[in-house]
C-alpha cells in the first residue's frame, strides 16, 4: 500500500468518527463559544486581528432571517465540537425579466437563495474533509427549504476559504462588492447647508425601496420585515431646502433630487475588538481620541477605542437620484448617520456594503485603511431545473450572465 493510500484511509477513519447535527443552545453553547475563541487565536499568530463576540449567542447573525440553521461537527468519542456552520434563507430579486415585445413591460424577478456564514474549524482538525461536510449538509438543508442557490462571502485574500467553495465545493465567482467603514469620532460631523433631513414611516420606505431596487440584485421580498425590526433605527432622507413642501408622497413620485438610507443597529447582536498591535498604536490611536474629545473645534479624524468591544451601524437601502446634487445630500445624510453613532456610547463605526459600480459608492465617506475595495461572493445552483434558466423566455442564467444592474441591495440581516 502507498504512502497516499495509507493517508486516504486514514483519513476515512477519522471521518467516520465525524457526526454533524443541529446545534443545540443548551448543550452546544459554551463548546461553541471555546472552539471559536481557538479558531480566532490561530488566525492571530502574533499578528493584529479583528475578533467577534457574539455576546453568548451563537446564532445572533441569522436569528433575524426568515428561516435559519446552524449545524455542529462532533469528533471522535468524546464528541468534541470542531467545526460550526450557519445559513439562512431568504428570496431576493436577481434581476429583471426581459419583456417579451417592445410594449410590454420588464418586472423583477425573484428567487429564493441560501447565504452561507460563519463556517470554522478548528485549526487541529483541518484538512481532514470537516468544512466540505458541513457546507454540504447545509446545502441539502437548503434544497429540503426550496432555495434555489447558495451563496457565501469571504475575504479576496482568503485563499482557504475561496479554494474550499471553489474547487471542492463547485462554486462560481460571483460578485465583487465594496465594503466601506467609517470611524465613529468624538466629534460631530458638519452636515451641509442648504439640505433638509427627514425621517420617513416605514410603510413609505417600503414603497420608494420596491420601487427603486426593483431591478438590482439581491433586494430582500420581506422589507417590510426589516424596517419594522426593533433594530432597524429608521430611514432617513436628504432634500434640498425649500423642496420638500413641493413633494407629496401621496402621489407616488419621488423628488426630483434626493438621497436616502437606512441605518441598522448591529451592535445589540455582537461586537467587534481589535487584538494584538503594538503599544505605540495603541497610545497613539488613544491619544487622538482624548484629544478631539478636548477640542472637538479642531475636528481631528481620531479613532474609536477599538481595543475593547464595540459595536457598529449598517448603512443600507443607499439610493441618490438627481446628478451632483445628489451626492452632496449623501454625504449629508452619512453624516448624520455618524451623529447618531456617536451619541450611542459603544458604537465604533458605520459599515456600508454597496456593488463596485453603484454611483453611491463614491459618495459615503470612509477610511480606504478600514475598507474592503473587494468583497468576494461566490454562488451555485442547488435545483436541478432548467426553466429559469431558459433565455427565450426572457430569464438569463443568474450565475453565468451579466449583472442586470450596477446595484447590490445589501441586508442588514447578513452582517
């Protein structure tokens, strides 16, 4: 017998020790808590790292979601916890459907997918087929819900987790959206004169939102979920002085010139902390913060304790109309949103994930340092059917067509 051989059959051995179920709160919670913290020290190696808390619940990134599992690897007798996996599914527009004559009109189309996050395995135990095992019971999972495809997010520079999907997994390389983070300062950040902003009811946002992500891809069927979720801290809109008597909702026009977003409250579901740099860093980031704290007047870009937990708001729901104009009044708006964190005491930064090609992406202020030009999402087909796919029917293969919009509605819920 080979060397490869005898590896392969060992390596058998050890699988038929695995068993991969659904986690349990009661019994699972704390083994879970520990296998994470263990993942995230082997990610450290000496280096800065950004470390989650999840606050004593291991299912606070898909609790919100419509329908949601997380599933346990346990090895060998003492059934040890060594990997972790959650998913949720949801339906989402992913485009619009050709019309089929030149009077008829085009409509979104919808399809039901299942999001992929928060795969670990332990350090000790990788290699050994545990992350194929469980990305494929969550799949079966998915396909017994009716999602139509999977898809996950990771990091461009996560070759791991990109050559699992990709090569053992059969996905695709999807989409690239951009990520945006801006630090919460001590002081308040100036917001335009000239700009009107308004608070909208949530029965309004959902209107303008259907309307105006009709044909992007991505954009959540059950908004009007989110908006009235508890953390969900309203929408906002941004006018010009002197139009918004002229605007009357009722009508079911927008403004002529307008910018609106959501802001999402994250913060009360986990919590990040930046581990591992230098004392000089850490003095100097600290450093800034006292100072502007002192003289706010100089308006001093300083950074949030980041040393300790803290939390974060989700932009989403980005959308400007109405040319040049349009971008000032979302950087109002963004500035506003900034206001609002940093009366909240814990919250660190805002977060905004747009596409690589939405024109709002040029008009949130961020920190290049802190943001991800590239978010890499990868996607494949679950259902074995092929009429959603035909495209004389109007209906392009999703996977494999191009984007039908620059546009990425991106939920709050996915985080």
């Amino acid at each position: 017998m080979t060397k490869q051989s005898i590896k392969i059959a060992e390596q058998f051995l050890k699988m038929e020790e695995l068993r991969v179920r659904e986690y349990d709160k009661e019994r699972d919670r704390q083994a879970v808590e520990e296998m994470e913290k263990r993942c995230e020290l082997g990610l450290q190696a000496g280096k800065p790292s950004l470390c989650t808390d999840l606050m004593g619940d291991p299912t606070c990134r898909i609790r919100h979601s419509p329908s949601s599992l997380m599933l346990v690897a346990e090895y060998g007798e003492e059934k040890e916890i060594v990997g972790v996996i959650r998913g949720c599914i949801k339906t989402v527009t992913r485009g619009k459907k050709k019309p089929m004559s030149s009077s008829s009109n085009s409509f979104p189309i919808y399809a039901m997918v299942a999001y992929i996050l928060g795969l670990r395995v332990l350090p000790t135990h990788r290699r050994l087929g545990i992350g194929t095992r469980l990305v494929e019971k969550l799949e079966e999972w998915g396909k017994e819900e009716g999602a139509e495809y999977a898809y996950m997010a990771t990091e461009c520079t996560n070759e791991a987790s990109i050559n699992l999907f990709t090569l053992k997994c059969a996905y695709v390389k999807f989409r690239t959206p951009t990520i945006l983070v801006q630090p919460v300062h001590a002081h308040y950040k100036h917001i335009g004169s000239g700009i009107t902003i308004v608070q909208l009811a949530p029965q309004l946002t959902e209107s303008i939102y259907r309307r105006v992500f009709a044909n992007s891809e991505f954009f959540s069927k059950d908004i009007d979920v989110i908006l009235y979720n508890k953390l969900n801290l309203g929408t906002f809109m941004a006018l010009p002085k002197g139009t918004l008597h002229k605007w009357d909702p009722r009508s079911g026009h927008l403004p002529p010139c307008f910018a609106i977003l959501s802001v999402w409250n994250s913060k009360e579901v986990f919590k990040f902390q930046v581990k591992g740099v230098s004392v000089l860093k850490y003095a100097l980031c600290i450093g800034s913060r006292i100072l502007d704290a002192w003289m706010p007047w100089l308006r001093i870009p300083s950074i949030p304790d980041v040393f300790r937990p803290f939390g974060v708001y989700n932009l989403y729901g980005l959308h400007m109309e109405g040319g040049k104009g349009a971008s000032r009044l979302m950087k109002s708006l963004c500035a506003f949103a900034h206001n609002m964190a940093s009366d909240d005491a814990g919250c660190g930064a805002l977060v905004a994930e747009v596409g690589s090609m939405d024109p709002v992406r040029q008009a949130v202020p961020h920190w290049r340092r802190f943001s991800w030009a590239e978010d890499l999402w990868c996607m494949k087909k679950l259902s074995t059917t092929v009429e959603d796919d035909d495209e004389t029917c109007g209906v392009p293969n999703w996977i494999t067509s191009r984007p039908s919009s620059p546009v990425i509605f991106f939920d709050p819920r996915d985080f």
